[in-house]
C-alpha cells in the first residue's frame, strides 16, 4: 500500500504511541507525579497525555492541578521535561 504501513519494519502503530522515552514500552495516558516542574516548584499529582522528543531531550504533556490561594485551584496542562516526572 503506497505510503502506509509494511508488515515487519519496526514497531506497530501500538507499541510507538505507546513507548515511553526510557524504552520500556510504559503507556502514556497515565497518572504521574509532576515534580518543581518550571515555575511550578513543588509536587503535584498528573495525568501524562504523551511524550515527544524536543532538542534537550524528552518531554511529556501532562495535566495537573495547582491550589491557587483564595481559590479553588486552576488546572494545568502544559509540556514539562522529562526529569520533572515520576511515575506514580
């Protein structure tokens, strides 16, 4: 088929969204913990959307919540390297 897929070259569609950057086949869509991410010191319970690889090295989207003083909290959801996520 012209431009898609051929059987037995490398990985299937599965096993590349779902690859984590250390290699070891992790799912994205799971929960995470986001740690003193920047401009966002501390840490925070998230949810990793997906991971890309940038020019320093591996990122991921997650989403998170941040307590906001005098209110409820606002969610985030943003790119944040790698080293600033933990698995759960």
């Amino acid at each position: 088929m012209a431009g898609g897929m051929a059987k037995g070259r490398g990985p299937t569609l599965a096993e590349r969204v779902g690859s984590a950057p250390s290699g070891d086949r992790a799912p994205a869509q799971r929960h995470c913990w986001v740690v003193d991410s920047p401009g966002h010191p501390g840490r925070y319970p998230g949810l990793l959307a997906e991971w890309r690889r940038a020019d320093d090295g591996w990122e991921g989207r997650v989403v998170y919540a941040l307590d906001e003083p005098g209110s409820a909290c606002r969610l985030v959801e943003r790119w944040v390297p790698a080293a600033c996520l933990e698995a759960s």
